[in-house]
C-alpha cells in the first residue's frame, strides 16, 4: 500500500514505514500528524485517485526532528558593471516517520 501526499508544494510517495523529509511542519517532536492531502491512494490492485485529493483519506505521521538543511550560496553577478553579491540560505526541514494509511 503506498500513497502520494501534497506537502510544501511537493508531492512525495510514501509507504507505512518510510522516513520522510518535508519543509518545516508545526508541531513538536513525538507528535503524530494527520496529512489530508492526499492526491492517491494504491492498495493492491485498486488505485484511487483525487480529484484533486481523495475524500477521508489520510496519512499519519510522528515528528522525528526539525532542523535545518545544508547551506546553499545564492550568487548575484552583473556584467561590466562591478555588481556582485553573495548570499546564503539554510532551508528549515521536518523528519517524519509514516505509521499508517487510512482511507475511507
């Protein structure tokens, strides 16, 4: 069984069991959270897909740990005219272990 979910603007597939990295969720480590957005579901040989999210079903989650991603360097440079300018960003991250599939 395995499902496809909607979070930070990315869709993921993920399988009870799995290990998950998303964008920054609320909620403090040990919490366990219902994701709604659920674009698919596939059980076997039945697939039910969303229009655009398939009603009552959901994907239930513990928080593992929040942190921070690796630091990338953002690079502004303008041609013949002297302008550089150099940034970083560290993109803030949540760790999810998937426990269960439920569907309607």
């Amino acid at each position: 069984m395995y499902a496809v979910i909607k979070s930070g603007g990315k869709q993921y597939t993920v399988r009870p069991g799995d290990t998950l990295t998303v964008e920054k969720l609320s909620g403090e480590i040990g919490d366990r959270l219902e994701l709604t957005d659920v674009l698919m579901v596939a059980d076997g040989d039945s697939v039910t897909v969303g229009s655009p999210t398939v009603g009552g079903a959901s994907v239930l989650a513990e928080v593992l740990e929040h942190g921070r991603g690796k630091k990338i360097v953002v690079f502004k440079y303008k041609n013949k005219i002297r302008y550089r300018k150099r940034t970083g960003h560290r993109q803030s991250f949540t760790r999810l272990s998937v426990t269960d599939i439920k569907t309607a």
